[in-house]
C-alpha cells in the first residue's frame, strides 16, 4: 500500500502500523491494531476502513463489505479513507462502489482537482465513457490544463467505439470530438504530441482522410515526433485510403531509398504501381510528379528500380540486405500473375533463387525466405533447384557410410537449408519406407557430427545441429503414420532424448510429440505466455489421468486470465494519463480476446468438473463444492457466439509441403472440435449442479441466500439441459464422422472422439436422466405408479449394463507386448478415465435417487407395520435400486483389480530387454530406453491416480444403502 | 527484408517463437502493458514476409534531467534463432538510440547477464561499456545462485563529455540503482 505523504497529520502516524501490518501481510495483526485504535479513536474511518481490507483478506467477505459501507455511507472525503476504500473495493471486484465513493466526494469538495480526477479514473475503469467525458470536462473547469480537455475528448471516442449504432458514432460523438479538437486548435491551444495523435485519430474514424492529411504535413504535424518515422507512415496509410497511387509509390520509393530491407514499403510500391498502370496514370505537363515525388508507372521503370537496389547492394563490400533480392522474386511473382512478358528481363527464378542462396544460405532463415517463392517453380524443376543448391555447398568427401559431412558451421547451415527445402518441396514424403529410412540414417550423421561445432555451446545455447534431430524425428513420425510400425515410434522418442541431452534448451524437443503417447513434468517446458503449454498440459494430462498435472495447468491459466481482467483496466488508465490514446482501443480488444479465449472457457469447465471429480462426496458434499465454485445450472457464462481461439500454432517448428501444412480448414476444425466438447462438458457440469440442488434442496431458512448464489435448480432447467445435451451429443457424432486428420505438427485433437467411442457420454447421459423420472415417483408415490416404477428399473438396468460395456473398453495391457516389440496403448488409459468420471456421476445421480427412495420406503414400511401385514413384495423400484447398488461394488471391484494387475505388470515389465530393431550402438538403446522409462512411469503414475480416485469412490457406495 | 513497426497487444499471441529462447524472459502480460502505455514508440518488432515476427525491442525514457541521467533503456531486445546473424538486433538498438536522441536523452543503458557473453560481445560492437557490475541482479528461480549483471552504457550527443559512461571503480547491490 502507498505510504501516505503527510506526516504532520497524527491520524497517519496512528494508522501507520496498520498500513505496516498489511503490507507484510500480517492481516490479524492489523485488524488487532486497527480494534485497538478504534477504541480510543471512535471517529478514526480510516481504520475502520484498513479492519475491513484485513477481513477481505483473510477470507471474512461479508464483514469486511458491511464496515467498508458504514464508513462508505458516511460519505468521507479524507484521502486515507478513500484510498484505502478503493483498494478494498478493487480487491472485492467491485469497481463500481469506487464511482460512487468519489462521487460523493467531489459532490462535498466540489473544487478538488485530486478527487474530480479519481472519479474520471474510477469511470474508466468501469468503462463509463459518458461519465468520463463529463468528468474531464468537469476537472478542465477546475483546473484548465489540457490533458483533463482531451480526456474528455477521447471518452468521446470512446462512445464512439463502443456505441451500437454505427451512425450515432459519425454523426454524433465522432463530429462532437472533431470540434472540440477544433476549438482548441482554433485557440492555437494545442501542446502535446498525443494531442495532435487523438486528433488524427477522430479524424481517420470519420474517415475525412484529407483533413487528416492536411493535420499530418501541416504545422500540427510537427509535433509527431516520439515514433520513427511517425509523419511518413499516417501519409502512406493515408494515400491508401484516399487511392493516391501516385503519392503512396513515390512515399515507398523514397523510403526504400532509405532503407532497402523495409518489406512493407516493397508491397506498396507494387500495389501503387500496378494500380498506377492499371490506371494508365500520366505524370502531369509540367511540374513534379506527385506531392511526394517522382513516380513509377510502368513495368519498365519497376525492373530498373529493382535493378538498380541489386547494384547498390552488390557495390557494398559486406552487409548485404536480403530486401532487393527478395523483392524481385516478389516482382516477378506479381508479373507473371499478371502474365506479363517482362518477368524474364528479371532472370530465371530457379537461378535467381540459386544465387540467393550462394549470399545468404549460411543464414538460419534462408528457408524462411526461399519457402516462399517455391511456388515459383513448376514440379519437374524440383530436382534441379535441389541438385543446383548442392553445388553451393561445401562437404568433405563421403565417409564409409556413405554421407558427406560439412567442414565448418556455415556449410552445416548451407546444407541444413537445402534439407529443409528438399522436404519443403515434398521430396522427403515421396520416399518409400527404405528410402526415408535411408534419410533419417543420413540426417542422423549430420546431426551427431554437427555437434563437435557445439562442444563450447552455453547450457542456454542451441546446438548447431538441432534442426537435423528434430527433422529426423519428423520423417520417423512420417514412418509411424503410414506403417504403423510403434518400433517408428520409440525410435522417435529416443532421439527426442538424444536431442535433449545435448541441448537442453531446444523447446522444440519438448513440444507436443510426446504427449500423444504419454505425459511428462510440466517443469520441463519452457512458460509461454499464452497459454499454449497449459491448453496441451490440460487436454493430455487430465485425459491420461493424471489430475493433479491437470488442475495445476488449469489453476495457472485461470490466475493468468484473471489478473488481466482486473489489470488492463489498470493500463487503459496508465494510456490515459500518458495520452496513449491509440493504444486504449487497443486494450480494450485486447481484454476482450482475452476474456473470450476459447482456452479460458475450458480450463473454467474444466478445473470445476476436476474439483467435483477429485474432492466432491469424498471430503467434502458435494452440495458444498457446487455452492464453493458459485456453480449455477441455469446460467451459462461461456460466450459461444465469439470464442476465440487464441493458440499460437506458428511455435511448432515444421518444414512440411505447402499441402501438408496447417490450413485455415484445420484450424476451423480445430475450433469446432474443441467448442463441440466444451459445449459436452460444460452442460455435464451444469446438470451435476442440477442433480446437486434436488439432492438437497434449499431449506426455507436461507433459501433467498442460495437462489441468490443460484444453487436452487429448477426442474425446468434438468429438462432442457438434458435436451441441450442430447443434441450436442448428436451434432459430436456427426463431426467426429467427417474423420478430418490435423497435420502432426498442429492443433491437437480434442477428447472427442475417445469419449464418444468409449461409451462414457451416452452412459452420462443416460443417468442424467434418472432424476426426471425420480422427480415423478416422488409425486406419485410407490402405490400407482407400477408403469413408472419398470421404466425406472430398466434405466438402472441399462445403466449397468452400459457402464460393464465402458469397462471392458479399458481392459488390455497398456503397454502390449507382442513378437518382442512394445506398443503403448494409452487409449485405454484415457477410456480408464472416462469410465471413473462416468462412476462419480453415477454415484451422484445414485445418491439422489437413494435421497427420494429413502422416506418411500420408511412410509411403507410404517404402514406395514400399521396394517400387520406379513412381508408382501417389495416395489420393483426399490429392488431395482438395491440391485443396482450391488451391481455398481462388483464394477468398481473389477475396475480396480484392473487397476492393479496392469500395475503389477507394468511395474514388471522390462522394456529394455525387449529388442530394439536397427539400433546396434548402445548409446542409442539408452535413449530410446529413457523414452520407454519415461511412458512406463508416467502410465504407472496415471494408474496410480487413477486407482486412488476409484477407490475414494468405491468408500461413498455405502451411503447409498435405503 | 523486415518489416518494422509499433508492437501491437495482438503481437502477444505471436511472439512466442521469439520467447523460446531459453535467455528471453517471458514476462506477464501487465509488464508489456505498462509499456505499451507508458513508452509505446519504443515498443518495436520486426516482421518477416510470411508473417512470422522475427524479434522486438522493448525500452522506456526515465531519469532526472537536473541531474543529467534522463536515458534511453532497454527493457528487452530478442531475436527468434531463425533470424539471428541479419543485423536485426543492432538495427534495433539504433532505433531505440534515435528515439532516445530525439527525447534529449544523455545516455542509453540496458542490463545484461554477465554469463551472456555473446550479447555483452554484441553491445560493445554497438559501442556500449560496462559501466558498472551489478551484483545478483538476475534471481534464479530453481536453486541456482544469482547471477551478476552488467549495466552497459552508451553516450548520446547530448553527453558530448561522454560522462555518463565512466566506469564506477566499485560494483553496487540491486538495491543501490535507481
């Protein structure tokens, strides 16, 4: 907390241990302290206000709002009470109270600068941009300095940005903005940079691109100074949009002048020239060509500027910038999309791109900047672009295997680079079986005697050979797709290892590949910051079983998203008071793609779904975790209509051929894919909170408090949620029949399919719907309702049978050992656990159904007993149910003997002695042993998660017993 | 072959290629926000043709002009691997200096880990010295003792004495720099 300033005041030497105490995080002590002062200093709000962040904070919500509000109604306007409100207030969520705090300040000491520009802060927090443009307004009053002038401005724009009506932002707060900009220029009043910014801004939103313009080049103009280049990069988007073609290729020449390397200026230089010839533009009779210059508007005059940057470069003695060169490819690109003869006067592509690479093929990105002009080329020149690349690279004569291997780090990298576009070009993926093992055995070489170049390498430096490991372990994946072959596999795995031993930094070696076939620690990635990792960690790790791993990358995302919610506002107030006007909207979207991130939706289903999973009924009821994660079954807070996805896919390093690549279609897919599974388990969810709040409803005492936190479900919403279920069950089956394959080196698939195929969703399903009917027996009672009661006992029935059938899908050997290879089957894992979320919301489901059978039960027996009868039949229902019950122990017995005999074996099982194919140098075995102890002992952690959670499961089975 | 422009908040979901690097600290997103707010012009990042962000500069303006120690600094300055060895980090650097030139700074510094020894070689071809030692400046997270920092300087024209850049005799505490 800020030490406040004014040390003469008493009250703050009185407060000041509190502030202390708080600051160490020793809340008792501060709220002792602040108790202690109350005493002897009734009228001491301050420290009522510092009692109450302590109760925030140790967990007292309640108390802590109701001392905030004595002291809030009393409406105090002492800097210590109020500051020390608005932090409470900020740590309570309630931005809000903030507005009205300083509302009423100011209403009390109308002149306070200091308490005017709290308020404007407290509205943009809030996003009350009509309030603030007031507010502004209101400190400009007090105190006329500019930046309160333009506050108000941008709060203009702001309701501008944010406003519905598209007209009501052009007609009304848009033109209101632009004039009071235009008062202040009028006054020659207009001082700072940001300023002008927010003027060019208004100006470009009304789309009054002239004026704009007119602002830039004029005096106002000057004041752009803080970004490079800031003046000639508004005119360019600016000729843009007003289509002054002219001005925008004259911009770009002379820019290009400046710096030859500048991409950006290159594609508008070709975009104005070939509208400019398009237009058959003319320069005029006499005078310049343009406001900015000489003009190109010809093909002729295009080739000789090209021409002559080439020159300019070659004349350079070192240094050469890869610009010029590229931009003629890109030239002849557009040239020949236009079918324009003149491409030949700038060479032959494949020469070209050959002599490229002689300047620049000792550089990384060389492939980078060559993959993109491959298209160039027509297939039969495939060869001979590759064969022609080899001539420039330096490699010593063939050893007795065959490979001739580079001398030096530059030649690596050359021949490096023509690796990677010979598999850019497909050449890698047309190889039968013995071929692209012929490959990896080659890049292998490579790899192993690149490192000798890396024996001073620093633990944070890369090996110069990485890339040919990590390629290699690409074609074994290639094997593994088309053949199948696991010994592919292993083999891929063990020279991941390899990889890793060497250059322990290399991301690359960590990424997904693995955790198709098993998890490994979280600690051994590298943080992301945004959240790619966590997405991947949470997918694999929670549907191998492996639930901590899985709520830890889960409460990680959460804190992440959580603490940008409450800290972009922070910045859009910092943009504010450093005039950062372009950047507010900016901030705004950017929270918003935040806050709608398709991966936050999950990891909030998914973490809550873990909580009940792990802990619900077991150590605590499961009414309490529903009520502790403020679960509410008729509120959906998940915006499916704008989720984005957020993924950075580009981290995965590949060199695949352009058909093998990430398209948009998988990344569409990807999407769907992902919302169609949220959307399964985001309505399980919600109908567990159902099933829940009729297990124990409400009592009348504190019914208001619960239908307020929305624990009280309704049977209305059972019933939809159950319907809403069962089409997104429908719409799944149908997408998981398009059967789309994702490139290896891309999105992940979701859980999907492996759900739908183990039985676990329509088996959920299935007993989801047993309160419905519950529900009406409970009405009708047992003695008319016999047609009722075989409906209920079929579902129990069918509920048994559905949840052996799921178990038999986990059955097998996790990791099959068959002809001397291994083959790890970790979709049996993943079945393992759907069949144990599928158990705890059968217990649920059971636990109801046992809460409504219980006193029907009790009543006939009572009356039995009343009218002496001698034993006559129990209710098919009640029968059902018990039988159901015992039907439930032997599952959870076999799948727990399950459990434990693969454990037994797995523990057993000696990878190592079985034989690994091809792989005679020792080392090699090491590695590839590593990998097999690495997916041994991550199977055996899931099994043992796995079992722990079933048999806390199999303990609940006994309250069921009526 | 590089586009260069203000980094943007959407670059945060694209920049992890660059992060990868093993010596690039990822911070949280307040930290990048702050800047983006505060010093946005001197947020800069590099664009490959295909779209592939090929590395960024982040810095900031602060100190007292009075006391002649108003500077540049750099916050951050990372290349993807791929687009190591171009030029790109020192065509960065001079952006940043130009920035800080035309704010009337004296000087611009940055910190850098001092077992770092190919961005410390890579500075003093920039023209930066080591100005002082700044010892345990960088805490390691996983039992590791804490590294040293160097704080190299480079004079601007406004520091024609180029005094800002004497080397202290005595390396100083975290603590001891403001």
């Amino acid at each position: 907390m800020a030490a406040r300033g004014h040390v003469q005041d008493p009250n703050d030497r009185r407060l000041r241990p509190i502030y202390d105490y708080l600051d160490n995080g020793n809340n008792k002590m501060a709220i002792q302290q602040a108790d202690k002062l109350l005493k002897k200093h009734k009228d001491l709000h301050c420290a009522k206000v510092l009692k109450a962040i302590g109760l925030q904070r140790t967990g007292k919500q309640d108390e802590a709002f109701t001392l905030a509000q004595e002291v809030a109604v009393l409406e105090p306007t002492d800097d210590n009470s109020l500051q020390a409100l608005t932090i409470l207030y900020r740590e309570m969520h309630r931005p809000e109270l903030v507005t009205k705090l300083y509302e009423a300040a100011v209403r009390k000491v109308p002149t306070s600068e200091e308490y005017h520009s709290h308020l404007f802060m407290a509205y943009a927090r809030v996003g009350e941009y009509k309030k603030m443009q007031q507010a502004g307004m209101a400190l400009y009053k007090i105190v006329p300095k500019n930046p309160y002038y333009f506050w108000s401005v941008m709060s203009l724009v702001m309701q501008a940005i944010s406003a519905q009506d598209e007209k009501l932002s052009q007609t009304m707060f848009l033109p209101l903005a632009e004039r009071m900009v235009e008062k202040m220029v009028k006054e020659e009043k207009i001082e700072a940079e940001a300023e002008v910014q927010l003027y060019f801004m208004i100006l470009e939103r009304l789309g009054k691109y002239v004026e704009a313009l007119e602002v830039v080049q004029g005096p106002l103009g000057e004041k752009l100074t803080s970004e490079l280049q800031s003046r000639e990069n508004k005119c360019m988007m600016l000729y843009r949009r007003l289509e002054r073609w002219a001005e925008c290729n004259a911009l770009s020449c002379k820019l290009l002048l400046k710096n030859p390397d500048d991409w950006q200026f290159y594609i508008l230089y070709f975009d104005s020239l070939f509208y400019l010839i398009d237009q058959s533009w003319a320069p005029p009779q006499e005078g310049a060509h343009s406001a900015e210059g000489e003009v190109h508007a010809s093909t002729a005059q295009a080739i000789s500027f090209m021409e002559d940057r080439i020159v300019t470069e070659e004349a350079k003695e070192s240094k050469h910038l890869r610009g010029p060169y590229l931009a003629r490819l890109e030239l002849i690109r557009r040239l020949r999309e236009r079918s324009c003869p003149e491409a030949q006067q700038l060479g032959e592509p494949l020469e070209l791109m050959f002599q490229f690479f002689v300047k620049f093929g000792d550089k990384p990105c060389c492939i980078t900047d060559l993959e993109i002009f491959l298209d160039l080329f027509t297939p039969d020149q495939h060869v001979q672009f590759i064969n022609r690349l080899m001539e420039a690279v330096p490699l010593g004569a063939p050893g007795e295997d065959g490979v001739a291997l580079p001398g030096d780090t530059r030649a690596l990298q050359r021949h490096l680079c023509v690796t990677q576009l010979s598999r850019s070009l497909g050449q890698q993926h047309a190889l039968n079986t013995e071929g692209k093992l012929g490959l990896i055995k080659e890049l292998k070489a490579h790899y192993r005697h690149g490192l000798q170049f890396g024996k001073s390498c620093l633990k944070t430096e890369l090996q110069f050979s990485d890339m040919y490991c990590l390629m290699a372990a690409h074609v074994y994946i290639d094997l593994w797709l088309e053949t199948g072959d696991q010994n592919m596999l292993w083999q891929c795995l063990g020279l991941l290892e390899e990889g890793l031993s060497h250059s322990s930094s290399n991301a690359q070696f960590n990424f997904p590949y693995p955790l198709y076939i098993y998890m490994f620690p979280i600690s051994s990635w590298r943080h992301l910051i945004l959240n790619f990792k966590e997405y991947l960690l949470t997918r694999y790790a929670e549907s191998l079983g492996q639930f901590a791993a899985a709520s830890q990358s889960c409460n990680f995302s959460l804190r992440f998203f959580h603490s940008n919610q409450k800290d972009t506002s922070e910045y859009i107030i910092q943009a504010y008071k450093y005039g950062a006007f372009e950047k507010i909207p900016e901030f705004i979207a950017f929270r918003n793609r935040l806050n709608h991130s398709l991966h936050f939706a999950q990891a909030r289903t998914e973490r809550m779904l873990l909580d009940l999973f792990l802990e619900a009924d077991t150590s605590s009821p499961l009414e309490e975790s529903v009520k502790s994660m403020s679960l509410c079954p008729e509120e959906d807070d998940i915006p499916w209509d704008s989720l984005r996805d957020n993924r950075d896919l580009t981290v995965l390093v590949s060199w695949n051929p352009k058909d093998r690549q990430l398209n948009e279609e998988h990344k569409q897919h990807s999407l769907e894919d992902d919302t169609l599974w949220l959307r399964l388990r985001s309505l399980t969810l919600r109908l567990i909170g159902c099933v829940s709040a009729l297990t124990h409803p409400p009592t009348s005492r504190n019914s208001e408090k619960t239908t307020e936190n929305g624990v009280a479900a309704k049977p209305s919403s059972l019933q939809s949620l159950l319907s809403q279920l069962e089409n997104t069950l429908n719409q799944a089956t149908q997408f998981t029949e398009k059967q789309l394959q994702y490139p290896f080196v891309g999105p992940v698939p979701s859980r999907l399919a492996q759900a739908l195929s183990s039985g676990c969703c329509q088996c959920q399903l299935s007993s989801l719907q047993l309160p419905l009917h519950l529900q009406e027996l409970e009405t009708a009672g047992l003695d008319e309702s016999t047609e009722l009661q075989t409906q209920i006992s079929n579902l129990f029935k069918s509920l048994a049978v559905q949840l052996q059938d799921m178990l038999e899908k986990c059955k097998g050997d996790l990791l099959e050992v068959k002809d001397d290879q291994s083959k790890p089957q970790q979709f049996l894992l993943e079945n393992l656990v759907y069949f144990v979320e599928t158990v705890c919301i059968v217990l649920w489901v059971s636990n109801y159904c046992g809460s409504v059978l219980r006193p029907l039960k009790s009543s006939l027996q009572k009356k039995k007993k009343k009218k002496k009868e001698v034993s006559t039949v129990t209710p098919p229902v009640l029968s059902a149910y018990q039988e159901f019950s015992s039907s439930l122990q032997s599952l959870l017995n076999q799948a727990l003997e399950h459990i434990k005999s693969q454990e037994i074996s797995l523990t057993a099982l000696k990878l190592g002695a079985l034989s690994l194919e091809g792989q005679t140098q020792s080392e090699v075995r090491t590695f590839t042993k590593t990998a097999m102890d690495k997916v041994q002992s991550s199977y055996l952690r899931s099994l043992q998660e796995i079992g722990e959670l079933l048999k806390k499961r199999a303990d609940t089975l006994k309250s069921l017993k009526i | 072959m590089t586009t260069l422009r203000a980094f943007t908040c959407d670059d945060l979901f694209k920049f992890n290629n660059i992060n990868l690097d093993p010596l690039t600290e990822t911070y949280g997103i307040p930290f990048y926000l702050q800047y983006l707010a505060h010093w946005p012009e001197y947020f800069i990042v590099a664009e490959a043709p295909g779209g592939e962000l090929m590395g960024y500069i982040m810095g900031k303006a602060e100190g007292s002009v009075a006391r002649e120690e108003w500077h540049g600094h750099v916050t951050a300055l990372s290349v993807a691997l791929e687009f190591r060895r171009l030029g790109l980090a020192a065509k960065l650097m001079e952006m940043l200096e130009e920035i800080s030139e035309r704010k009337g700074g004296f000087f611009v510094d940055l910190f850098v880990r001092v077992s770092n020894q190919v961005a410390v070689k890579m500075y003093k071809q920039l023209g930066y010295s080591v100005y002082r030692t700044v010892i345990e400046y960088y805490s390691a997270s996983n039992g590791e003792p804490d590294e040293d920092a160097y704080d190299m300087r480079k004079a601007l024209s406004r520091d024609a004495e180029k005094k800002s850049i004497i080397p202290l005799p005595h390396p100083v505490r975290p603590e001891d720099i403001e």
